[in-house]
C-alpha cells in the first residue's frame, strides 16, 4: 500500500483528479486530498456534482465495514499544522492534477503559502517523487521556464497529452489511459493501463 498525496488545483481537467483518486482507491491505496478553492468550484462544474458528494463517494470506495474508516482523508488546503505540510511525516509521491499554471509558478518559487504548495515543498525537499499534470496552452516562455527550473529539480512535468497508438473509442477510453500513465509514474502498478505493443512484432 502507498500513500499518495494528490493535489487539485483549479485548472480545467478535473476528470484526471477524479479517475486517479477513484483508481488509487479501488487499487487499495491511501489516498491524502488537498485541493484549492477554485479545485473546489471547477470540480463541482465540470463533473456536474457538488464537492461534498465527491468527497463522500471517495470516502465510500474503501470504507471498512466495521469500523466506518476510509483510505481517503481530506485536508484544508489553509490548514498548515496538517501531518503533510510536515516531512516527517512519510508519504510515497504527489501529483497535482490538474495544476494550473499558478500553482506551477508558487511551486517553482517555493512559495509555501497553501498546504497544496508547501507539501509540494516538502516533495521536493525530501527528494520524493511529484508529478505535475500541468493543465494549459499554448504555454507561455514564463510557464516553459518554471517546467525547466522543477525538471532540474527532479519533478515530473506531465500534460495529459492524449495518445492514439490504442485507438481509443470514447472520451473516457483517452482519459484513462493518461490516468494509466501518470499511475505508471507515481510507481503503482495498474493492471487495467495498456501499454503499447507492436502487434507486427509479437
């Protein structure tokens, strides 16, 4: 089981958050949320319910029958004295998705002003593995500079570039095969992500 801290910003692609919290859920993972207010209000928008009845059908997916506990805990994104705005407190990796290209800049600038960036800091500090599933385009030379400054830093720049080498059928089809890759590089193993084959090769 990991621990896997997943940040919500208020770009647009709230279906990415959604399908790898619902994802790391059913895998048997911990799930620790910290999302923006406007992560809030965008999720609530484009996935046509309201914050709270996304919180509790996360909290649903792995609630223990017997003691009502979920896998899935929720943080106030102002709320600093959290256990992962700390680095002692041990977590696997974070992804942000999506991440806007404000947080990007308060992230590459350190500025910890929010539990969602400071423990983005704390990722970095701790040289544990964040994925950025950056949300925006065309990209601007700022938003380029800060990509490089957090590559060099170790951090992983994911736009959920979608892929056409398994012939998606629908929407969610090219959704989760990006959800499938940044799962890959969060380093939890997901039976369901098909990876690319030749079939002329096989």
């Amino acid at each position: 089981m990991k621990k896997i801290i997943v940040g919500i910003t208020g770009a647009s692609g709230s279906i990415f958050a959604h399908r790898i919290i619902e994802s790391l859920l059913s895998l048997g993972h911990e799930v620790h949320l910290v999302v923006s207010s406007n992560g809030e209000k965008v999720c609530a928008y484009e996935l046509n319910q309201s914050f709270e009845t996304l919180i509790n059908h996360y909290k649903s997916l792995t609630a223990n029958e017997s003691t009502g506990h979920s896998k899935c805990f929720v943080y106030d994104n102002a709320d600093l004295f959290s256990q992962i705005a700390s680095g002692s407190y041990k977590t696997d990796a974070m992804v942000v998705v999506p991440c806007s290209m404000g947080t990007l800049s308060k992230i590459s600038q350190g500025l910890s002003e929010s539990l969602l960036t400071r423990a983005a800091d704390v990722m970095i500090k701790e040289q544990r593995k964040l994925v950025l599933v950056t949300r925006e385009s065309p990209l601007s030379p700022i938003h380029l500079e800060n990509m490089l400054k957090l590559s060099r830093l170790g951090v992983v720049i994911m736009p959920p570039v979608p892929a056409f080498y398994n012939k998606p059928q629908t929407l969610a089809e090219s959704v989760d095969m990006s959800v499938g890759r940044i799962l890959e590089l969060l380093n939890v193993e997901n039976p369901h992500h098909k990876i690319w084959r030749n079939e002329n090769e096989i």
